[in-house]
C-alpha cells in the first residue's frame, strides 16, 4: 500500500493482504540497499496468520520517494512516523541488517509502543570498509558485488536455496543492483558511524529476539551473543550455517523464529 509521510510517497509491503489496522501490527524493516522484498516470505506468512504486516520501503529504497535519511537516529524516528500514519501506536517489530540497527533505535525511543523486537543479523556496531564506502559513493558495480559475495554462508554461495530454481546471490545482486546509488552510500555511512546501541538497549524493556547466522560474515553472532545481556528480556537464536543474508537463505527457520515473538 501507498500513503503520505510528511509530504513524500510511502510504500509498505501487507504479505499480500489488505492492510487491517484492527489486526496487531507487525512491522518489518529491511537492510542496506534493500527493500520490502527480502521479508516476502516472512510478510506474507505472519498476513496470513491474522497480523497487520507493514514491511516498509525506506526513504529512496524500493518504492517510497528519497532522499534517503542520513542517520539511524532519522531512520527511527522515521519509522516511529510512519507507523503511527498507518494507524499502528502499538505494535512488534523486526529489523534486519540496517534495520536492526533502527529497529533498536526505535524501540528505544518508542517506549511502550514497541512490544516485542526482533533483530535478525545484527551487531551493535557496523564498521563499514572504507574501500566500501568509497565503492558505494562512487556507484562503481564493486560496491554491491562486494556486498553480495560477503552476504551468504557457503551453501547460499552455492546455491543451496530452498525454492528450485533460485540462485541466491543472484537474487541479492539483481536487489542491490537496482537500488538507488545514494540511497546505498547514505546506508552505509549510517551504519558505519552508529554507536548508539548500548545506550538504546538499556532502555527497552520488551521481550527481544537476537536471530542470527551461525557463517555471517558480515555482523558475526558472536558479537550479539556478547551483546545481549545488555537487554533486560532477550533471547538468542542461531541459525547454523546461515549467513547474513538469513532471510532468504533459511525463510522457513526464519519464520518459525519469528511467529514464536511477533
């Protein structure tokens, strides 16, 4: 569905249902130089399960008007915004990646609002290579190639999907590629100077889900694992022999995890 947010087109993905705002809300927030689609097993399953999905395209991601928003910090208060234009003052959110990163900002600041949080392939800081930033601000085609061959376990590299047919880092690539340069390099330059996480888990009180790849590379478990005694209420699962990428490597894990918190 599409609505306005402070004067700019929104779109979030409902799993392929009409948008209910009397269900409880779901929110879902995608990575770097994603959009709404890296949660289209996901989304669909928890619509179809009585849940108001709201998989958000971000600002200059997918199909909701840029520019993109230079920090976490924005990112989450953007996403505060726009679930309360789309009727939802309560409701359970997920973020992967970057989205993570402000779905942990937003529960923060979100107080009560936010009942439950999932963080799927996430660490408290995302240093970013500065050969990688340059790429990405560059719009050189090394950038996402870069992103894509570190975004799966051995398996996903390949091929290893679920779904005959499919070639997952094919699927990342074809997904990076067609996103907006800008909005790519203002991802990663976001992800790269946070530090806010210590402060923003000590205030969230909810129940919390770390979900992570057992082979990321990328933000290794380890370092969650290390990080969540930080949460009042969290628990961690491990995927074994995922990779960053989990979503679409492992969806039906992914899944099960999920429904058990949102």
């Amino acid at each position: 569905m599409e609505f306005i947010l402070d004067g700019r087109r929104v779109f979030a993905g409902t799993g392929g249902r009409v948008a209910d705002p009397a269900a409880p809300a779901v929110v879902l927030l995608h990575g770097a130089g994603m959009d709404h689609t890296i949660y289209a097993a996901q989304a669909r399953a928890l619509a179809h399960r009585g849940r108001n999905v709201l998989a958000f395209d971000l600002p200059g991601h997918g199909r909701s008007a840029g520019p993109a928003l230079p920090s976490i910090a924005a990112l989450a208060d953007w996403a505060l915004a726009a679930a309360s234009a789309c009727g939802a003052e309560r409701f359970r959110l997920a973020g992967h990646s970057m989205g993570a990163l402000i779905a942990l900002e937003a529960a923060a600041r979100g107080g009560t609002r936010v009942e439950a949080l999932a963080l799927i392939g996430f660490a408290p800081e995302m240093r970013v290579h500065p050969e990688l930033l340059a790429a990405a601000r560059a719009g050189a085609p090394a950038a996402v190639e870069l992103m894509t061959s570190w975004s799966f376990a051995v398996a996903g590299q390949l091929g290893g999907a679920r779904m005959p047919g499919l070639f997952l880092p094919g699927v990342a690539l074809r997904l990076l590629e067609r996103a907006d340069k800008e909005s790519l390099a203002a991802d990663l330059a976001a992800c790269d100077a946070y530090r806010g996480a210590a402060d923003s888990a000590a205030k969230i009180r909810c129940p919390v889900l770390l979900l992570l790849g057992g082979a990321d590379r990328m933000t290794p478990a380890a370092q969650a694992q290390s990080f969540a005694s930080r949460f009042a209420n969290a628990r961690i699962r491990v995927l074994p022999g995922a990779g960053h990428l989990l979503l679409i490597e492992e969806p039906g894990l992914c899944l099960e995890a999920l429904r058990s918190l949102l």
